[in-house]
C-alpha cells in the first residue's frame, strides 16, 4: 500500500448516534464490511482517508454531534431526502437487487420509481465523491447499494482509480436476465467504470463476466475486461474476518464470566446460531431440521437447546417483517411440541447482541448451526471457528455460503435438505473430541492466514496495480 488518499464508499457509515435522557452519543456500527474497512493497514505517512455514506441521521444532528465522532476516518455523510431513501434503500437496493441477487426471484418488487430513486441516491453520492476527489485519490467503493456508482465516476473524473468490491453473490446470468434489459445494461455498465471489480469467489466473477458479455458484448481475457472506453480487471477476495480479536476474546474477563453463566443456565447439548433477520439465512429450514431431530430422536429431549439469536434487520420491507412473524410462530410451535414443563427445546432473542455475548455464546456452544439457503460469505462462520481457543465445537455450514469454499472441514449441508441437516445435527452432537479438534485446527490455520486486514490490502495493491499500469500505458 503507497500513500494515496482513500475514499471508501458504502450506503452505512460506521456509526449512527443515539439519544437517551436527552445525551447524544455515538454508536459504533458492527457489520462485516464496517469492520473490514475499518481494518486498512495505512502507512503513517498516508493521508487520513475519506468514508462517504448515506446519514441516518438529520443534518442538524450531524452539525451538533459531529465532533463526537473523531478516530481514523475522515466522514461525510450525504443526506438524501425520505422519499429519495426509501425508494433507494427499502426499495431498489432490499426489495430488487437483494433478493434477486440472493435467488429469491419470486420477493422481487419492481418499481419504476425504486429505480428512479436508486439512480438519484447514486447521483447524489457521485456528487459528493467528485466534489472530494484529488487526483492520485483511490475510490473504493462498496456493495450492491452503488453498481452504478464507478460508471458515473468516471463519466465526470475520466482518469480517477475506482475499486469496486462486492458483498454479497453475483447471480447466474439466468436469474440477471430478470431485470428490465435497460435496467441491466444500465447496472452491468455501471460497474465497468471501475478499474478492478472484486467479488468473494471464483464462481460470483464468472457469472459477471458472463453476464458482461452475453447483456453488453464485451468479452474478457484472463478476467480482463477491455471495451472502448475502459479496461476493466476483475478479481476474486475472498473476505476474512478479524481473527485475533475473536481469538483472544474468548480468554476475556467478561466473555469467561458469560460463558460461565450460559453454561450454568444451560447444562446440556448447545446448539447455536446468530443471523440478521432476513430470508436468506434459512431460519425456518433450521427449525424444520430440528424438529425432523427431535422426532426421530426423541432421546434428546430434555437434553439439548437451541439458543437462536436473530438481529432485528430491515423490519419495514414485508418480507422482513413476515418472516419474523413465521419464526415466531415456528419456535412456538416446537417448543410447545416438545416442551415438558421444565425443559424447552428452543430459546429464541431477536434483538442485538453484544460483543462479549456473542464470544461467550460461540465459545459455550458445542454446534454452531449456520444454514443460509444463500450467503455471499457467511462472517459468523469464521468468527465461530476463530473464537475456539480450545479447538472443540462443529460446525454445521451450509454449502450455499461464500465461506463453505475455504471451510471444507465443517459438515457440509444443504440447508433446504432438513433430513440431512437432522443427520448431521446427529453426527454432531457425538463427535469426538479428537474429530472436532482435527477440523478446527484445520480450519482455524486457514482462516488465520487470510484475514481481514490481509483481505483489505490484497484489493487495494490490486488497485493500485491497475493504477501503474494504466499510467504506463502496460496491459493489466
Ligand atoms: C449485508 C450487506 C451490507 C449491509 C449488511 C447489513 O452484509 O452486504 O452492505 O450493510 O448486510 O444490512 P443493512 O441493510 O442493515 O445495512
């Protein structure tokens, strides 16, 4: 990494602010990507870089509150009008990018006017980013939120240095061709205003570049994209997680006290899993595999939990808010199946959980039941293997993860089989000691060796390398 300034794009900024008895203070914000920007390894000698993001937040707050707010970065938020967000936000990016790139085709909603929004909201952050930009600034934008973001970038900074990087899977072309043909050709040539465009995996570039060339016709050599006006490199960055933080957490104070507490509480068998509420972590499989357990076991009764976490997401979009509707009535109904009156099989929170909870919880539990029916990664999966200091617990990870590609040794599921799910909830609960160790030192030495930090200097050398080359005149 040299010493060019950085402007990162993503529709969340790192924190929101929170008001209690009339005393504002700062949130920080915890997602995957927060943390992985969060992560850079900048040489002292570099500019403090930019993060542009969408305010939750009123001007007004930001004004008052700003100085609150003082660390690495240097924030800017853009405040879009409500309408202008909705449409954006809960509309185009959650109710027709998400789920369609996610393959869940039939909970598209399309809207003209979500569209028409989504391209103001990414005008009014091209605005901002233009009015920031210095020549030699790299632009690193992120997520499905700004596809069309790196092409108008460039519209108006033709010789700026733009990554683009992923989230979340890039669909088969066959799901893609659902959009409007403008739609998608104004989306796909959205992003090759950018130099370099990274996915996750191998299989989420693949389908891009055959989307590029069966929508647009631009074919690509080597993942080299090159239409007229623009050369475009493609990359596959696999993301990683902070290991050392979840590693040396689980020896903590408060984490040892947690784990202390829930292993009191809860003597038996602990299965667990944490998810955002959304529909493509698979809850309602996961619950429809224990029961298929418990009926055909019933020798468990009484002698394991599932503690199920789900972190309020998205609750204004209907198929967010159905969905918890359904689990709720799902975790009623087994409890009330299998329930005796001192035992129940489930217990379920929906709400966030702290940091310490969640090592404590990852560190307590002996499964770790991880199913989305699709994941562009899956950070819980690593975070889960990275917590285990003592080199005991399964994972149960669903092979239509991002991250099943580097955790070969977890029990490989898939999540719509609740049959097999059940069977391998049985193999885990009796694994050996000896087994369990074997796969986590193998997964933990993986996940070790490719962390977030390693993951966020990977993508921005192979930025810069586009830059080099292009100054040159040399072929990417
Ligand atoms: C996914 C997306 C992120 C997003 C996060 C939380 O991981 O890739 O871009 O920030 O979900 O979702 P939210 O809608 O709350 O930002």
């Amino acid at each position: 990494m040299n010493d060019n300034r950085l402007i990162i794009i993503s529709y969340r900024l790192p924190f929101s602010f929170k008001t209690e008895n009339r005393v504002t203070s700062v949130k920080a914000s915890a997602g995957g990507l927060v943390t992985a920007v969060k992560s850079l390894d900048l040489p002292p000698s570099a500019p403090k870089p930019v993060w542009v993001g969408c305010a939750d937040f009123s001007q007004r707050v930001w004004e008052k509150h700003k100085h609150l707010v003082n660390d690495d970065f240097e924030y800017v938020p853009v405040f879009l009008d409500k309408t202008t967000n909705k449409g954006f936000y809960n509309g185009f990016a959650n109710s027709v990018l998400w789920p369609l790139f996610h393959y869940f085709p039939a909970y598209i909603d399309y809207h003209d006017d979500y569209l028409t929004a989504y391209k103001a909201a990414n005008q009014a952050v091209c605005d901002k980013v233009v009015e920031l930009l210095q020549p030699d600034d790299l632009v690193w934008v992120h997520d499905y939120h700004f596809l069309p973001l790196p092409m108008l970038i460039r519209q108006s900074q033709p010789s700026a240095t733009i990554g683009f990087f992923l989230h979340i899977p890039f669909p088969s072309y066959e799901l893609l061709r659902l959009l409007p043909g403008k739609c998608r050709s104004y989306l796909l040539n959205g992003l090759l205003g950018a130099n370099l465009v990274g996915f996750h995996t191998t299989d989420y570039r693949v389908h891009f570049l055959q989307s590029v060339r069966l929508s647009l016709g631009f074919s690509h050599r080597l993942g080299t994209i090159v239409t007229p006006q623009t050369k475009v490199q493609t990359g596959t960055f696999p993301i990683g997680i902070n290991y050392s933080l979840f590693h040396d957490a689980s020896a903590d104070e408060e984490v040892v006290q947690e784990r202390l507490d829930l292993k009191r509480s809860y003597p038996d068998k602990i299965i667990f899993s944490v998810d955002r509420l959304d529909y493509t972590k698979g809850v309602m499989q996961r619950l429809d595999a224990l029961e298929v357990l418990l009926k055909q076991h019933p020798d468990w009764i009484e002698k394991l939990v599932f503690i199920l976490v789900v972190v309020p997401s998205r609750d204004q979009i209907q198929t967010y808010w159905e969905r918890k509707q359904m689990i709720e009535q799902a975790v009623g109904r087994i409890n009330g199946q299998f329930g005796t009156l001192t035992w129940l099989p489930i217990v379920y929170r929906y709400s966030d959980v702290t940091f310490s909870q969640l090592v404590a919880l990852y560190t307590a539990c002996d499964i770790a039941l991880i199913t989305p029916v699709r994941d562009g990664m899956n950070l819980v999966a690593k975070e889960f293997v990275a917590s285990r200091q003592d080199q005991q617990g399964v994972l149960i990870l669903s092979e239509l993860t991002g991250a099943a590609n580097e955790l070969g040794e977890a029990l490989l599921v898939n999540p719509l089989d609740e049959y097999e799910v059940a069977d391998r909830l049985l193999y885990a609960l009796t694994m050996p000691p000896d087994e369990q160790r074997q796969r986590m030192i193998t997964m933990q030495a993986r996940i070790s060796g490719y962390d977030v930090r390693q993951w966020a200097n990977d993508f921005i050398d192979a930025l810069l390398t586009t830059q080099q080359a292009d100054q040159t005149g040399q072929a990417v």
